[in-house]
C-alpha cells in the first residue's frame, strides 16, 4: 500500500477513484459502500459472490485503488471501521472506559447464558464424559481455543485430540473409534476444514457437538448438538465481530460442569 493511500479512508479513496475504473470494480465498490462492517469479514470469494463478480475482479478492484491486494485493503477498512467507534464524550464515562468496557463483556456473556437451553448443555455434559476420546476440531482463530479445551479434557481424565492442523485432525477422525464424539468449533459455522471433519465423523456416525454464532450454518445443522456462542452482536462495533469471548466462555463452561456435573440435579 503506498505511503498516501495509507493516509486516507478507504470510502475516500474509493470516490476518487470510482470514476476512472472498470463496471466490474464499480460494482464491487457500490457493494463495499454500502455494506462495509460486512466486507470486513469477507474474504475475496465471499465479496465476488456477494457483488456478482469474479476473485479476479475483485483483485484487480483492490489494485485499481492503490492497494496491493485485497488483504491490505481489508485491513484499511478494518482501521477505518475501528476508528469510527463510537467515543464516550461525558468526561466521567471516560474516566470509567475500562469498567464499561468489562460491563459490556459481562452482558453478553449474561446473554449467551440466558441462550444456551440447560438440557442441552446437560447432555454434551454427559456425552463427553462417557465418550473414548474427544476429537476437538477448530481451524484458524479457533484453534487456540480446541488446544485450550483438548489440554484441559486430558487434565480431566478425558482422552482428546486436538491438533490445529487439519491433516492430523481428519487422520484422526478417520481413525476414530464408534464410542468417540466429536467437538466442533467455528464461530461462522462454515470452516472449510472443520466441516470436512464433520462429513467424516457423520460418515462414521460420531456424535457432535458444535459450538458456532449461526445456528442455521452447515456445521451446525450436521450437528447432534449445538451450543450458541450468539448472544449480543453490536455492528457498530468491530471488535465484537472478532471476538471469540462466547466460544471459548462456553469451553470453560464445559469443563466446569463436567466436574460439576451434580449441579444439574
């Protein structure tokens, strides 16, 4: 990216440039506007289908504005988005940033409890504890929180894997026992390799547990159980669309409860 288009908003450098480029880009760029705390989570098929383009044009978009691809160009968006947050002006709710910032994480996850229905999160419970081995599958910005489960499952007592690279997770899975269940992890509900995972451990008739944000995504409607990490989405605020707070709260909340298991009686 050059040195002054890093200086500008991306919505500037697009109508400066919107003249001057191809019908295909002004597409793409009539989509960005008008839809761009979406675009920031895309990634460049995503953008192409949704403006019914190609990657390539998309690409080339991106290019004709200065950038030097669509990475860079999502990150200025995403810096352009996290600028626009919305600044407390009273001077005492300044003062307080920080405990309103923590009030606000203890409301979700107040949300997400008054979520998660109890019989539900009784059974994956029990699941798990009588389950050969936990297979835990994440990849990318998940994966930190399938080690963080796998390695406390194995504190437990419960055998597990979870391997962050999906070639070693799908040879386990296709090696898995028929007493073995499966944990997913994807806040989209649409991780390419986790729903590889989920095809093989239904093909072996594994029992599943997913824990996503979209209950209406592939991987959660290939699930036996899911447990909703949705609870107060803000799109006005661009952290809340990167944060897997909720996923890995409802990790915790598993591990407590399977040595707390009387607490449903």
């Amino acid at each position: 990216m050059s040195e002054n288009i890093s200086e500008k908003e991306v919505m500037e450098v697009i109508r400066a440039n919107y003249a001057g480029v191809f019908p295909a880009s002004q597409k793409i760029m009539d989509y960005i506007m008008r839809h761009p705390q979406d675009v920031v989570n895309f990634n460049v098929s995503d953008l192409a289908k949704a403006s019914g383009t190609s990657d390539a044009s998309v690409v080339r978009a991106c290019r004709s504005l200065g950038y030097d691809g669509y990475s860079q160009f999502r990150l200025a968006l995403a810096r352009d988005l996290g600028k626009k947050q919305q600044v407390p002006k009273d001077p005492e709710e300044k003062d307080n940033f920080i405990k309103n910032m923590f009030s606000e994480f203890c409301g979700s996850l107040m949300a997400l409890a008054d979520n998660l229905d109890r019989e539900t999160v009784k059974k994956c419970v029990s699941i798990i504890k009588e389950a050969s081995c936990v297979h835990v599958i994440a990849e990318g910005n998940t994966s930190n929180i399938s080690q963080y489960l796998g390695f406390r499952l194995e504190r437990l007592g419960i055998k597990s894997t979870h391997y962050p690279d999906k070639v070693y997770f799908l040879n386990q899975l296709n090696f898995a026992d028929d007493k073995d269940i499966v944990i997913a992890i994807s806040k989209s509900g649409e991780s390419a390799s986790v729903k590889e995972g989920v095809v093989i451990a239904r093909e072996k008739r594994l029992k599943i547990i997913a824990i996503t944000s979209v209950t209406k995504s592939t991987i959660a409607k290939a699930a036996d159980y899911v447990l909703s990490s949705n609870s107060i989405m803000d799109k006005n605020n661009f952290y809340k669309t990167y944060s897997y707070l909720n996923e890995l709260a409802i990790a915790d909340a598993l591990l407590n409860f399977i040595v707390n298991e009387d607490l449903f009686n």
